[in-house]
C-alpha cells in the first residue's frame, strides 16, 4: 500500500513539472504572437504583416522538421534530455531576438521553433514509461493544459508587461528569465522512468503498433516502420494536418485580428487572445476524461464532433458584424472549446496508445510533424487573405478546412471501429 502511494505521489509530481516546463516555453513562444501589434506599430514599412506571416511559415517548417527529428531521437536516448535541451534552447534565443531586433528576427523565431520541437516529445516519451494504458486520456490531459493554461498565462503575464509601457525588448528579457527559474527544479526533480524512482513500470496500450520490448533496445526502423505503413495512423497524421492549421492561425493572428477587426486596443488585444486557449484547456480536461472512460471510440467520435462544430463556428465567425469587441473574443474561446481539446487527443492519447513505450514519441513527432506543415500555411497563407479579401475571407477558408477535416473524422472513427472488432478480447 505504501508503495502504491508513493508511485501516484511520484506520477502526479513527474505530470506537475512537465506541466510547469511546457508552460514556461509558452513565454518564450507567445511573446512574439503578442507583440505583432507593436512590432508593426513601431517598424512602419520594415515589419509588415506579410513580413510577419513569412517569419510564421519559415519558422513553423523548422518546427515541423523539429518534430519529426526529435521524435525518433526521443525514443532512441532519453526524454528528460530532450525536454531539457528545448527550454535552455528557448532562453537562448529569446535572448537573441531582444538583442538582435528587426535583422535577427527570421534566424531567432526559426532557431526557437526549431529547438521548442524537443519538448513535447520529450514528455512524451517520459509519460509512456510512467503510466499505463488506461491512464493515458487523463494523463495526457493535465500535460496538455500546459500548452493552453501556460499560453493562456503567458499571454496574461505578457499583455500586462505591454499594459506596463515596457519595451518589447524588455518583455522578452523577462520571459527568458522566467523560464530560467522554471528550467532549476525540472532538471532537478524530472526523472525518464519510475525505475528511477525505484518504483514499478506500468504497461502500455493494449492498441499499441509496437511491442514494448522494443523500447528495451530501440532501433529508428523498427520504432518507425509499423506506424507509417499503417492506414490508421496516416489518417490520424492528415486530420493533424487541418487542426494545426487552424490551431496556429488562432495562437498567430488572435492579437492583430482583435485589434483590426474588432477595433480593440493593442495591449487589450493581447490579453484578449488568451481567452482561445483558456476554454481550449477546459475543453482537454474533458476530452481526457472521456477517452479513457471510452476507450473503443471515445477518441474518435471526440474528433469528429469537435469538428462539426468547429466548421460551423468558423464560418459564423466568418460572418460576425458586431460593435461589442467581446462578442468577437467569446466566438473565439468557443471555438477554442469544441477544437483544441479533441487536437489534444492526436499527438497525445493516440501517439501513446499507436507507441507505447517504444515508439510514442516517434508516433508523437510524426503527427506532430505531418500537423505543423500544415500550420505552414497559418503564416504567409493567412497574411496575404486577410491583407486582400480580409479577415472574413481567411475565417472562411478555416471553415472549409474544418469541414474536410470532419469528413476524415469519419473514415478515421470507421476505421477505429474495424480495429476494435478485430482486436482479440
């Protein structure tokens, strides 16, 4: 009994410092999101929202190379390592982006990007070796209010720093600083597996493509060839494709969308923007919950409601005319709500039960990766729309996305259907 407690007391500690280092790389991510507005404010005709959007699609590709290099490193070395390795690499270049200004913009946002690729499947891999299958949902849920509650409390935490009149230099000094203090006690107290606390090593998912002997002696082909010939999961990889679009359409224009087309002031703009990932985090908790609690087609059907739903907010967004800046934030955060938990669902709870032990950051890096070209055209895509048929235009065309998405949703959800059939009792 006492050892029991002792390993829920050492899995919520592992899932708490996780949570707290992937929250402090949001200081480090939405910083430069939330200071567009200032940017181009104070770099007329140098920083445009073309040049902005560039800056976007250039650095999420690097992002998405990230990906897929650090998934298969992460189940071939260690996870803690790699998570280590993208905060020390976030403080450093946003160091370099207060220092460098305007000229360094480009190679410091890439270098960030490219670098913050390590983090989530370094958690990844860590949570697979500390809890079991049917765990995962909830697991996973609580890791990933970190990217939405830690972006929520950053762009809180920043939008104040702005309200402050301090330089955007300034601002991004401190986010440096911040996760810096964050970084001591995670590499302190993080530990890869529960072998390391001297406790049991639960199993993994029973839908799990690759055997966890495997993550005993890892080899890169062997963690990756049962994934990427399986139907299934590509169908998961190309639904990641349309969520991430969306995704980072929302974390990258939310701030200049509100100060444009709902008329809301810069720095107002800036904490406003946090609403989308606050009811998005309640909407993970959620989705956590209920795919452990429906482990057939839980996941699945989450997907494919989500999207619905998300199509036919998109487009009412699409459409909105309102004199209230607030009816424009609250559309936001409902659509946060029904897209952003079941988005959490792909690159965790289904990357664990595709992985397990062995190959879930693989499975992670590969969905992740596949979801990040797609958030490619959040960047340059979206700035030349919104620049010349405007923002409705844009919230148009995610609408569209929603809604091919939603038909993927489907195949996907029969075809989890067919492997639960299949799957001996």
């Amino acid at each position: 009994m006492v050892a029991k407690r002792q390993s829920v007391r050492w899995d919520w500690v592992t899932v708490f410092l996780m949570f707290l280092g992937y929250s402090g790389y949001y200081l480090c991510r939405s910083n430069f999101s939330v200071a567009k507005p200032f940017l181009l404010a104070e770099y007329p005709g140098v920083i445009t929202k073309d040049v902005l959007g560039s800056i976007a699609s250039i650095s999420i590709l690097f992002y998405a190379g990230g990906k897929f290099l650090f998934g298969s490193l992460a189940d071939l070395f260690r996870g803690k390592r790699l998570f280590l390795f993208g905060m020390i690499g976030a403080i450093i270049c946003t160091v370099l982006v207060g220092v460098g200004g305007p000229p360094v913009f480009l190679l410091a946002v890439c270098s960030n990007r490219l670098v913050q690729s390590s983090g989530w499947v370094g958690m990844v891999k860590i949570t697979s070796r500390w809890f079991g299958g049917n765990h995962y949902g909830r697991a996973m849920a609580f890791i990933s209010l970190s990217f939405l509650f830690g972006d929520f409390a950053s762009r809180q935490f920043i939008g104040a720093l702005f309200e402050a009149k301090l330089p955007w230099q300034t601002v991004f000094y401190i986010c440096a600083g911040v996760l810096a203090l964050i970084l001591i006690p995670t590499a302190f107290f993080l530990r890869d597996t529960p072998g390391e606390r001297g406790l049991e090593e639960p199993a993994s998912s029973e839908k799990a493509l690759v055997a966890d002997v495997v993550a005993e002696r890892p080899n890169a082909w062997a963690v990756m060839r049962p994934l990427i010939t399986n139907g299934t999961f590509i169908t998961v990889c190309i639904l990641s494709f349309g969520f991430t679009f969306m995704r980072e359409t929302f974390n990258e224009w939310i701030p200049t969308f509100l100060t444009e087309a709902a008329k809301m002031p810069k720095e107002q703009a800036g904490q406003a923007s946090s609403y989308f990932p606050l009811f998005g985090g309640l909407s993970v908790i959620a989705c956590g919950f209920l795919s452990d609690r429906f482990r057939t087609m839980g996941s699945a059907l989450l997907l494919t409601g989500g999207l619905i739903l998300g199509t036919v907010g998109l487009y009412g967004l699409s459409v909105l005319q309102s004199n209230d800046p607030n009816v424009y934030v609250m559309t936001t955060a409902a659509i946060g709500f029904v897209l952003i938990g079941p988005y959490s669902l792909l690159a965790g709870t289904i990357s664990l039960d595709f992985g397990g032990k062995a190959a879930s950051s693989t499975a992670a890096g590969w969905i992740d990766g596949v979801g990040y070209i797609g958030g490619i055209l959040s960047g340059k895509l979206i700035a030349d729309v919104a620049t010349k048929q405007g923002w409705s235009a844009a919230f148009q065309l995610l609408a569209v996305v929603a809604g091919l998405s939603a038909v993927v949703a489907v195949f996907y959800a029969l075809a989890e259907r067919r492997r639960a059939t299949a799957r001996p009792v």
